[in-house]
C-alpha cells in the first residue's frame, strides 16, 4: 500500500488526516487568532502580556498545517525525493516529523496536566473516565473574547474547567462528586447544567496514564519533541566544532595536525558519559547545557572523517590548481572542500543524531536530563520502573517510542550510506 503512495502524498494526506480528526481543535484557534488580531489592535499593551509560548506555539502549528500541504503540493516537482515511492524509513521520519510539529494539535492535553489524582492514577491504556464541567472564573482582563478562547484552547498543566469523578449525585442546592475514597460538594452555581442535570462527558486515555494522573500520550509526543531538539541543535553543534578543527588540522597540518589530533584522541580515550556527567554536575542540568555537552563530546567522529577527506583532497590537481590561483581559504572550504566531502559527512550526522537521542534519554534516566519541566522518554521509564507491577504501560510506551525512533534514523543512516558505496562503486 504505502509502495504506491509518493512521499507529497503521504505528507498532504496525513496533515489533512489531522485536520478532519482535530477540526473542533483547529476551528477554535483560528478563532483565538482572529481575537488576537482584533485585540492587536484595540489593546496592543495588554495582549502581548497574555501571547506566551504555549499560545505561539498553537497558533503557529494551526497556519503550518494548512499552509503545509499547499507548499508540498506546489513544489512537489522541483524537489524530486518528494515523488519517490514511500517506503517504511521515510514514512516513519514523516510521521516523527509532524509529531515534532505538531504536538499541540496532536494532544489533549499539557504534558504536565493533573486533575483528580485519586480517579485519574494508574489508569490503563483506553480506559475510560467521567468528568463533569464547571463554570469558568471570571476573568478580569480588558481582553475579553480572546482571554475566554484561550483558556478555552490553549492547554496549561493547572486549571481544568471539569473535574473526574466516580460518581455524583445531586441533593438540593449541592452536587456531591464521589472521588475513590471520598467525597466532595459544590454548589449547583459551580456546575455546569444541562436539561436539568450537570453536564457530564468522558474521556478515553489513549496510552492511560502515570502516577502522578498524567496522559502518558501526551508525554511521549512533547517527549519526542525534547529529543528531537537536543539531537538537531548538539549534532548541529559537532558538525560544526568536527567541519572547523578538521579543517584546520587538514589544511595546516604540521603542528596544527599534531595539537588537533592529540586532543580528539584524549577525547575519544575517556568514554563520553563520564565528561558528560562530570561537565553536568558543574553546569547543571538545564535543556542549554544538556545540548552544549552533548555537542561538544560527539566532535571527534567528525574531526578524524572531515580531516582524512581534506588529506586526500589536497593531493587532487584541481585543488592544487585552486590554490595557485589564490583563492581564499574560505571559497576553498565553501566550493571545493565541502561539496566532495558531504555525503560522509551527512552519514556521520544521521547515525550522531540518533546517538544524541540515546544519550539524552540515557542522562534522563540517571536523573541529568533536561529537568522537571520538560517530559523525556527518558525520565518516563525511570519513574515508572518503580511501578512496574501497577502500570506496565509507563515502561512500554516511552521505551517503545525511543526503540522506533532510534531504529528509523540508524535504517535511515544505512540507506544513504549503502546508496554512497553504490554510487562509489558505479
């Protein structure tokens, strides 16, 4: 099935696929940026106070996928991997992609949501819940229509307009929501009422949730997004710190050659968790020192491939002609160096970023990850090793994501690798 599919089509069906399946979801936030819009210009002071991250974020994935698929389908031409055949690799890093992208559309829920811990801990995957509504608190901002739409679309890890409950029961003016173990009355003016009785829904949880009443889906895909992070910007990192010193121990050579080469071997003789753990425990934790260590200990890989291909390359007559002709050293690294040494390279940086997910997640479950405030597969598997006999789930999910994950990009790595030899060989 997915042989006969291009990769623009898979992209523009499974974003389209989201907006059917989310379209209450979209449908609000396009409404939060028409008040955005609308407040933007009647109260332009107030409105950036209330315009964070979470509301940026919603708000931009909600343009990107409409405006997505019509991109792809216009230049579905012109970039010609697009109209190749889908295979497993491709489709699995399409969908990685716009979990990546599309987090807020995709989940209910704010990784860090709680609500009734008492009814909501240790449910099992597709379980089922009842929650009852409540009526907002008024808020007092002058931004009116746009403050009631955000709370109502953007999500937050406190509030909640509805509690879960067991079971209720309504005497007199009260309603008594029965919680596992207890009980609790409000007034008939908290609660929301339709035709006479409160208004009740439920919820499924999807992949269930975790001790503490967390969505474990939720989690797994703004999990996947921290990884995802860390591995882009500490390989980004390496491919520049491995392109720099190889080219200038290459290029120079001598005792520029000899300083380089000595330093990437101390490197490479301790295994990189030990710098890791020692450079976090002098700079802390936080998601900036996670991605600098990261990248400053998966250079040398890089180092030794850029420096043996500019070894060789300076042996070839065009370059040498180049250098007569007194080009500068960076038109030679820019025109002649990188465009030969690029597919190595490239392979180098798949297999270093799937390693820097590993290791991310590696450092999450000692407990060095990127800290409280942000979920990692990581750190999912190490809370809920201690609750194995209660919540199978809290392992399998976040273990089976990182095992996906890790599998597509080292396939994805073999692929342009075995497609170099091949082409080396012809």
């Amino acid at each position: 099935m997915l042989a006969r599919l291009k990769i623009w089509m898979v992209i523009v069906l499974l974003l389209l696929s989201l907006i059917v399946v989310r379209f209450q979801l979209v449908g609000d936030s396009i409404k939060l940026l028409y008040f955005f819009f609308v407040s933007l210009f009647s109260n332009p002071k107030e409105i950036w106070t209330q315009f964070d991250f979470s509301t940026f974020d919603l708000l931009t994935s909600v343009l990107l996928i409409f405006a997505l698929p019509l991109i792809v389908y216009r230049i579905r031409y012109k970039w010609k991997f697009l109209n190749r055949s889908v295979s497993l690799v491709p489709f699995s890093i399409i969908v990685i992609t716009i979990v990546f992208i599309f987090a807020p559309v995709i989940t209910d829920y704010h990784p860090n949501f709680q609500n009734s811990l008492k009814v909501t801990r240790f449910l099992s995957p597709l379980q089922t819940v009842k929650k009852v509504f409540l009526h907002e608190n008024q808020n007092n901002s002058n931004l009116g229509e746009f403050s009631v739409q955000k709370k109502k679309v953007v999500r937050s890890a406190v509030g909640g307009s509805f509690i879960y409950f067991d079971n209720l029961t309504v005497k007199g003016d009260s309603v008594i929501v029965f919680q596992t173990g207890s009980s609790k009355a409000f007034s008939k003016e908290k609660i929301i009422f339709e035709n006479g009785k409160p208004k009740v829904g439920s919820k499924i949880f999807l992949l269930g949730t975790d001790e503490l009443g967390r969505d474990i889906f939720s989690r797994i895909i703004y999990g996947a997004r921290i990884s995802i992070v860390i591995g882009v910007f500490s390989v980004l990192l390496s491919l520049l710190l491995g392109i720099l010193f190889g080219f200038i121990a290459g290029y120079y050579g001598g005792y520029y050659d000899l300083v380089m080469s000595r330093i990437t071997d101390m490197f490479m003789t301790v295994p990189s968790i030990f710098f890791v753990i020692m450079a976090l425990a002098f700079f802390g934790n936080s998601l900036i020192s996670i991605i600098v260590v990261l990248g400053f200990s998966g250079w040398m890989g890089l180092f030794k491939i850029v420096k043996g291909e500019i070894v060789l390359i300076k042996k070839k007559d065009y370059f040498i002609t180049s250098k007569k002709l007194k080009l500068p050293v960076k038109n030679l690294l820019l025109k002649e160096i990188l465009p030969v040494m690029i597919i190595p390279v490239v392979v180098n940086v798949v297999f270093q970023f799937s390693n820097v997910i590993l290791a991310e997640s590696s450092l999450s479950y000692l407990g060095l990850g990127s800290g409280l405030n942000y979920p990692s597969w990581g750190s999912m598997i190490l809370s809920g090793q201690h609750y194995m006999a209660k919540g199978w789930w809290l392992i399998a999910f976040p273990g089976f994501a990182l095992i996906i994950t890790l599998l597509t990009f080292n396939l994805f790595g073999e692929k342009i690798k075995s497609y170099y030899n091949q082409t080396d060989n012809t």
